[in-house]
C-alpha cells in the first residue's frame, strides 16, 4: 500500500483555475443597489447546470469532522454540471481536488491537490472536476451550495483503495501561511 502525505497549498483562483473557481469578495465587481443601501458582489462565479434539462438549485449541506488523521477515501464529479460550495460560517476547511486520468474515466490520483480555504472563500467545481466530499475542520459547518437537478446521471465516484493518503493535524497548522 502506498503513503502519501499531501501538502496543503492556500486557496487563490490562480493556483485553482483549472478546476473551477474561487468565491470571494475579494477582486469581485460592486455594485451599489437598492437606493444605496446595499451592495452587490457581482458574479462571483457562474452556474453551469444546462445540460440534459439540468436547473439549479440551491442546499444547505452540513459536513462533520473527520478523525485526524484525515484520510481521503473517496472522489467524486458531477459531469452534467458544476457545483459551488459556500460556508456559512468564518471557518477555514479544506478542498481535495485531481484531475482526471487519460481516458477521463477515473481521477488520476498522482494529480491530487489539497487546498485550505478561509471561512470567507467558497469554490465552483468545473463540470466533471474530481474532488473529495467536504472536508471541514470544526465539530461541524454548513455551507450555501448551489448545483444541478434534473434527468441525467450527474454523480460519479471512485474509491480510494491501496493508497493512504492523509492530511495531518501537523499539516493543517503549518498550512495557514501563503505558500
């Protein structure tokens, strides 16, 4: 069995880009609306839910925390339609991302990329972008997500087997800093 220990990269869109987008406030388009009483954050990133009929929805989810060590056992890409992840809550959590192997069919697992995002960042997942479930670093927290319903099978998912690959309470202190 393979080991592997990730190293966790601070979240920005230029180090995310080729897997979707991140959501921030940071860099994003004002607008001041409603008599000047409320300001507007412009597209912060684009829902593409299209395909097959697909509309898009808006869920709460809420993820716990999982033993340290983190373990990753599980990818998974939504190939009809991108999905966006928010916290609700100003905590960091962690997303877990790879591209896909030759044939496009499964990730490829050498490609994987472990990223800490601020409790004000959120993520788009580019359509059929492998990533892991949520991982979140406090008891629990709940983030505003926004994806695709409809026909269609948009879930894909492949075990992690014969390889441990973790992220440990060591690396999660060491990665708060710009890398």
């Amino acid at each position: 069995m393979g080991q592997q220990k990730l190293k966790i990269r601070t979240l920005s869109q230029k180090n995310f880009s080729s897997y979707g987008e991140v959501i921030e406030l940071k860099g994003a388009e004002e607008l001041v609306i409603n008599q000047g009483t409320t300001t507007r954050f412009n597209a912060l990133a684009l829902v593409d839910v299209g395909e097959e009929g697909g509309v898009p929805i808006i869920s709460i989810f809420e993820g716990k925390r999982r033993p340290d060590p983190i373990k990753l056992v599980l990818m998974e890409r939504h190939p009809l339609g991108s999905q966006a992840f928010f916290p609700l809550s100003n905590h960091g959590w962690i997303v877990v991302v790879c591209k896909s192997n030759s044939s496009g069919e499964k990730p490829d697992l050498s490609t994987i990329e472990c990223f800490y995002a601020r409790g004000d960042q959120g993520v788009s997942y580019l359509k059929g972008t492998w990533h892991h479930p949520l991982i979140v670093l406090e008891a629990s927290q709940k983030f505003l997500v926004v994806d695709r319903q409809g026909d269609g099978c948009n879930l894909n998912e492949f075990s992690i087997e014969n390889l441990d690959i973790n992220i440990g309470p060591d690396n999660l202190i060491n990665s708060m800093s710009i890398d």
